[in-house]
C-alpha cells in the first residue's frame, strides 16, 4: 500500500469517525453514520444538522408537552414556551 492508499484511509476513517461521533451524541447509529461518513465526506455536514431522534443523556430530553427535543439543562421548551422541570 503506498502513500495515496494511506492517506486516504486515514482521511476516510476520520471523517468517519467525526460522523459516527456526531450521529452518537444525537442517539443515532453510530455505525451506519460512520460508515456513510468515510465514503460520502459531505454526510458530516448532514448529521450535523440533524436533530435528536431520542432522549440523550446530559444532551437532549423531550418536551412532555410537544415532545420536540430540546437542551437537557433548558428551563424552558424553545418550541412551545412550556416550563420543564429541572434535570
């Protein structure tokens, strides 16, 4: 393997890696993500973006009253103004 080959395992397993880490904090898969991430670089910024699709501890928790995700430390929900409870 020359030096091509290597650099651009590395620039796919850390782009990967970004991307698996970024997907995981979220509460998605962070396999498949990595994955998508290594081969289609661009995916980074897709996950990025992505808001949470479950409850992350000492990240994100769900609003009782609109179940929108919102911050775990919020005092109250962005999305419909209602008072959370302290975490």
């Amino acid at each position: 393997m020359g030096v091509p080959e290597l650099l651009l395992l590395s620039i796919m397993c850390i782009s990967g890696g970004i991307g698996g880490h970024l997907a995981g904090l979220k509460g998605r898969n962070q396999v498949g993500w990595f994955l998508l991430c290594a081969f289609v670089w661009l995916a980074i910024f897709i996950v990025l973006f992505l808001p949470p699709i479950k409850e992350v501890p000492e990240k994100y928790r769900q609003c009782p009253s609109c179940k929108e995700f919102v911050n775990w430390h919020a005092n109250l929900c962005k999305h419909c103004g209602n008072a959370l409870a302290p975490r």
